[in-house]
C-alpha cells in the first residue's frame, strides 16, 4: 500500500508483523540502524500540510499501519496490510533486542513515565538491558542541541534500539537526523506506547479495539485535543478512498 503527495510516495513497505520481526531481527544482529514509522491517518493529514514532515517519513527505512482506516484503505486498493500500533510493537521489538543482546534506550515523555515503563520492561523481557533513558524538555527542538546531544550519546552508546515517545512530527524528524548521526541505532517512534507500557496513559480495553473506536474512546478522554484531529483526519478520508479505488484499478 502507498500514499502520494504532490508526485511524493511513502509506502507502507512492512505488510505483516513476520516480515517486520524478521527484518528487524537481521539489523539487530548485523548491528545495522534503521527507522520505524507507524502511519495513520493522522500522520496523512500532517504530510499533506508539512513538506518537511513528508521528507522525514520518506527517509523512514520501515513503516507499518497504525489504524483501522490505513488497514481498511490498504484492502479497498488491493495491497492488503496488517494493523501495526506502535503501542503493540514495544514489548515484541524489545524481545528482538534482548535476543540480539542489543540494549534499548527510551526517549521522550516524562522522567516518570520512562522509569515506570523501564520497569515494566524488566518484568516483561528476561535479559532486557535498558542502556539509559532521557525525557526531554518541554520545548524539544528536533533540530536544536539538546536534540544533538542524545544523538551524540546515542552515537557513543553503539548498537541499540531507541524507542521515541515523542509524537509526530518530532519524532519522525529526529529519527530522520539519526540516521546520519547515529547510524548503528534503530529508532522505533511509538507515540504514546511507553506511557501506555508504564500506566501513565490508559489504553482502551481489548473489546474498544477489536470494534475499531480506540479512537472514540480516547477522544471521550481528551476531547479539546482529538477531536480537532480525528475531524481533520475525517475531512481526508473521501479523498483517500478515492485514491484506493484508482490504485485497485491498476
């Protein structure tokens, strides 16, 4: 499945969790960084009104679908996917990195939450080692030195797997400046993943997501702030389904 903007395509190029977990495991082992995005319709509406945001997501090695509506656009062209979140993809990369014997770092958030979540980690994966945690300011600049200076740690650190919990845009764009910066790492942007991990945020129950209104739910908890979003991203949809629909007729 792909999304074009302005003759620009990002391409969900992870379809399955296998074919994620083993590409994933072979960069781990071989000590090769990368970039792991998580699309939703969100993430779209951001790249049709940010050209620099569009660019990070182009430099993205791996992305994978976060939403129902990505899933349901991907079988609508033809070019099925399976539903990816960043939430349910912590504890499985961090297995990976434990096989790999390669230590992981948590990024973003609150001191707090990355200590609870750090936990929880230790608890969930035997023979996990969390190298170091970092929340930054409140006013992290993704381009500004602070954001140098855990790329620099990051770079000294060697091999490893940095999850961003940063949101997007920021944490797209520097996952994109730590690929030249901190080549041997892998970033994986997880959003709200590690405050879910550490019950900083609560998630919608099991039943809430197999009916596919985990976003109705959060939207019920944080109204001034989703519901802005999720109209916008409604406002997309028409235009998308479109899109598909020519994609399928290929």
């Amino acid at each position: 499945m792909f999304f074009e903007f302005r003759g620009r395509r990002i391409t969900v190029n992870m379809p399955s969790r296998a074919l994620l977990e083993e590409e994933v495991r072979a960069r781990l082992k071989a000590g090769h960084g990368f970039a792991l995005a998580t699309v939703n319709l969100d993430h779209l509406v951001k790249m049709t009104e940010s050209a620099a945001f569009l660019s990070a997501y182009q430099a993205q090695d791996l992305v994978v679908a976060d939403g129902r509506p990505i899933v349901w656009l991907s079988r609508l062209a033809r070019r099925p996917v399976e539903l990816m979140p960043g939430s349910d993809m912590v504890l499985p990369l961090c297995r990976l990195a434990a096989e790999a014997g390669v230590p992981v770092v948590l990024a973003g958030s609150t001191e707090e939450a990355l200590q609870d979540a750090e936990a929880a980690l230790a608890a969930a994966v035997p023979g996990l080692e969390v190298a170091w945690i970092h929340a930054p300011s409140g006013r992290f600049d993704p381009e500004g030195e602070e954001a140098d200076r855990i790329l620099h740690r990051l770079d000294e650190t060697g091999p490893c797997l940095c999850f961003l919990a940063l949101g997007a845009p920021k944490q797209e764009l520097f996952a994109q400046r730590g690929r030249k910066l901190a080549p041997g790492a892998g970033f994986a942007s997880v959003g709200a993943g590690l405050d879910f991990l550490g019950g900083h945020q609560k998630r919608a129950p099991a039943w809430v997501r197999a009916i596919a209104m985990e976003w109705l739910w959060r939207a019920l908890f944080s109204p001034a702030r989703l519901l802005p979003r999720y109209g916008r991203c409604l406002a997309i949809l028409p235009g998308q389904v479109l899109r598909a629909r020519r994609i399928r007729a290929r």
